[in-house]
C-alpha cells in the first residue's frame, strides 16, 4: 500500500507541475498582453523576474518541506523539471501551431497560411526568470556537493 501511496503523490506531484508551468505561461500571456507598457519597462521586467524567482523559491521551499528533504536536493531537482517544462511549452505551443496551419492549408485550401516556422526560444522576462533560477539552482546544488567528488 504504500509504494501505491508513493505513485499517486509522485504522479500527482508531476501533474502538479505541469499545470503550474502551464497556468505560469497563461498568466504570463495575460499580463504582457494587459499591461503591455509595464511590461516594456525595466521596473516590469525586473518585476517579473522577481516574481518568477519568489514563485519557484516557494515552491522549492514547499515542497522541501512537503516530502522531508533537503532543501538543496529539491532545489536540484526542481530547477532540472521546471526549466524541462518551460521548454517544452514553448516547443508544443510552436509545433501545435504548424500542425494547425497544416491542417487549415490541406483541408480548408487556405493557401495564403504562411510558412512553417523552426522553433525558436523566444525569451521573455519570465521565461529568462525560470532558466536563470534553474541555471542557479544547478550551479549550487554542484557546488554544495563538489567536496564529496574530491
């Protein structure tokens, strides 16, 4: 039973990240599209990186506590998650959209869609947030355990 326990929290705590990476990029594209001006500021930017920091140094806390573990282990771990799923955000979000004007070229015979776009890593104060945090997170968490190598 309690391997059983461990899966579903595990399974749980996968999905959890998921939506918040998710609900992150929502509220992302809601906030530059509302406050467009603020968000071309310095004073935004840096007001968003902050947050995205706050946000994910909470989480690391949270969930540290939540399952009785380091905090730099957490903290090595999440960063490797969280970037992994900022990046594949933003690589289905751009593939989805090919895959769309495909569809609508084929089937619709719109032959005006334009052409397929690579997929390129648009950075944005918050994007630029969660791999800065990420990079960070990993460069401590080797630093910390480097005299155990030696």
């Amino acid at each position: 039973m309690n391997y059983y326990m461990r899966v579903l929290i595990t399974v749980i705590f996968v999905m959890a990240i998921i939506g918040v990476a998710f609900l992150w990029g929502f509220i992302a594209k809601k906030f530059e599209k509302r406050y467009i001006a603020l968000v071309q500021s310095k004073k935004g930017k840096l007001l968003i990186l902050l947050g995205a920091y706050l946000i994910q140094s909470a989480l690391v806390v949270i969930l540290s506590f939540q399952f009785r573990t380091f905090i730099i282990d957490t903290l090595f771990v999440f960063s490797f998650i969280i970037s992994g799923i900022a990046w594949l955000y933003s690589y289905f979000r751009t593939y989805s959209v090919n895959q769309q004007k495909v569809i609508n070229k084929q089937y619709g015979g719109d032959y005006s869609v334009s052409e397929i776009k690579v997929f390129k890593l648009a950075l944005n104060p918050f994007l630029i947030g969660i791999y800065s945090f990420s990079i960070i997170g990993i460069v401590v968490s080797f630093l910390y355990y480097l005299p155990y190598f030696f």
